[in-house]
C-alpha cells in the first residue's frame, strides 16, 4: 500500500550541480576573453557627440585686489587602490597610476589694507606698510601634462563600463592629486616667496615715486 504522503525528492542531482558550475566558469572565462581580446566593442556600439552648445553667458564680474606674487609647479604620482570585500581583484576591484600636474598661485591680498596700515612721514621720503600674509590659491590640475600611467580593472568593473556612461572616470584620482599637491604648497615656503616679491614689488614701485625708505611688514 502507498503512502500518500510520499513524493518524490526536488534535490538537484550531483550531476546538474556539476554541470552548472562547468557553465557558469565558461561564461565568466568567455566574457573576461571576449573584454580583453576584442577591445573594439565598446567601439563598435559607441556614440558619436555633436556640441550643440547654447551661447556661454556671463554671470557676474568680481573686482581683484590681490597680488599674485608667486607660482609653484607640482607633480604627483597618484596610486589609488580600491578593493571589494569577499571577491578577489580578478573579479571586483581596480588599481590607477595617475600622474597629476599642477600650479599654485601664492597672493597678498592688497585689498585688506586699511589706512592705518600705511604711514608715510611729512617729508614723504619714508613710508611704512603693513600688509596680510601671502595665502594659496587653490590647486590648478593642468590637464595637459596629467595623465593615467596604468589602469587595472576587474572582470565585473569591465563588464560594468561597457554599459557605464561615464567610463574609467578619472575623478577619484584627480581629487586626490589635487589634494596632494595642495599640501606639498603649504610645505614649500610658497608663502614666504610670495612675501618677498610683494615687498621688492612694492619697494620699487614707491622708490620710483621718491620714497627713500621703504619698509613692508607682515601680520593678520
């Protein structure tokens, strides 16, 4: 007599399981190949960009007062590493050698100086100045000497910039060279630099005036 409470087992045979495993490693294999031996099918399913640009509008003009006394050129070589938890960097991960190029500007800001700053003796052959510290600008990337040394993606990281409309962005790495560079700025006496060309700017400007003495100090 059968037991109606009998049925038959669901589990997936040894086999199936093998089978499946066999094609999962095949589809991983083929689409890894298929990335690295035939490049050109992003190309092929590219897009071609048209400028249709509307006319650049100008939004405000802003008065300068700074002097911008001195530039630093910098170069950095970014090596920026991001991995995945879990999954090895085959699979999950990239790696990028980013060359970074850039400028500082150093700057006495002239705008900042008030009356009681500047003291000039009845005979006007002396004048005393009192001006603010130099600062830095912010750091300028110039795109023309930065440049990516090497770019190492994994598999799911390929598949993901063939459908990604921003490719390989270059982002991450550009913020952390201008981060860089900024504070290799602060530890270049750029400042101190700066200081010294305001004072022999301004020195010769007011001696070419008729000021025998001329002395620049410096403070907040």
């Amino acid at each position: 007599m059968t037991n109606p409470d009998t049925r038959p087992s669901r589990r997936m045979p040894a086999w199936a399981k093998v089978v499946t495993a066999v094609v999962l490693v095949l589809v991983v294999l083929f689409a890894g190949f298929a990335l690295a031996v035939v490049p050109s099918v992003k190309e092929l399913f590219g897009t071609e960009s048209h400028d249709r640009s509307g006319p650049t509008l100008l939004k405000s003009i802003q008065d300068m007062s700074r002097y911008d006394a001195a530039s630093g050129n910098f170069q950095v070589v970014v090596d920026l590493d991001k991995d995945a938890k879990f999954l090895p960097d085959a699979i999950r991960g990239s790696r990028t050698l980013y060359v970074g190029a850039g400028t500082v500007e150093a700057y006495v800001d002239l705008g900042r100086i008030g009356e009681k700053d500047v003291k000039v003796d009845g005979d006007r052959t002396t004048a005393t100045l009192r001006l603010p510290h130099a600062q830095l600008g912010r750091p300028a990337l110039d795109p023309d000497h930065s440049y990516a040394v090497s770019k190492q993606r994994g598999l799911l990281d390929r598949l993901g910039d063939l459908f990604s409309d921003n490719p390989n962005s270059e982002q991450a790495v550009q913020q952390l060279a201008v981060r860089h560079i900024g504070r290799a700025a602060k530890d270049s006496g750029l400042t101190t630099r700066a200081e010294t060309n305001t004072t022999e700017m301004l020195q010769g400007l007011l001696h070419s005036l008729g000021f025998e003495e001329v002395h620049v100090s410096y403070g907040s």
